[in-house]
C-alpha cells in the first residue's frame, strides 16, 4: 500500500507526505473458541516509512529505504542413506541463501490545469 497526500502552493511547488506500508503474512494460528468453534488469526509483519518531498511541476521523486533481508540455510540429504552413522555425510548437503530487496518508489508530479 502507499499513501500519497500533495499540496500545492502558490508558486505552483508540490509538496508530498508520502507513506509506503509492506505487509507479509507470517503464520496463522488457530486458536480455539467456547462451543468447539476455531478461528484462525494471522500473525503479519508490517513495514512502513513517512516522508515529505518538495518537488516542482513534471519532476521526478525516487524514494528508496525499506530493506529486508532473508537469510537461511537449507539441509538436504538422500533418504536412507543420509541417515546411515559415519558415513551418512557424504550424501548430505547444506544450501545457504541470501536474499536482499528493497523497495523503491519512483513518482511523477504533473499539474493539470483547466
């Protein structure tokens, strides 16, 4: 999602409060109600920024700064043979990830008189 309010001043400036949010579902948890009844609820992670730009008519706004960064490690192994004692490594792996995005929001301002 992203907000956006502009104001326009008499020397025909803009001026942007511009408010980028990121959400991403985690988990959901299923908890338990009176009568048997469930219901799940979502745990969410949420990510935003604020920020004021003043720009002039046809300029370009870029916007970066909501970094998010994964990292982890993934085991694999070939069945039976991973599980075997001393020599059960040699069929084993371990993959490592990294991964870095950052969000970046490019806006164009025009002035549309009538």
């Amino acid at each position: 999602m992203i907000g956006i309010v502009p104001y326009i001043n008499d020397a025909g400036e803009i001026t942007l409060t511009v408010t980028p949010i990121i959400s991403e579902l985690n988990s959901l948890d299923t908890i338990a109600l009176a009568g048997g009844n469930t219901i799940q609820l979502p745990t969410i992670d949420l990510r935003e920024m604020s920020t004021t730009v003043k720009v002039k008519d046809d300029e370009v706004v870029v916007i970066g700064g909501l970094i998010k960064r994964n990292e982890g490690v993934q085991d694999k192994q070939v069945p039976l043979l991973g599980s075997i004692p001393l020599i059960g490594n040699l069929f084993k792996s371990k993959t490592k990830t990294d991964e870095k995005t950052e969000l970046v929001v490019i806006i164009h301002p025009v002035l549309v008189s009538r």
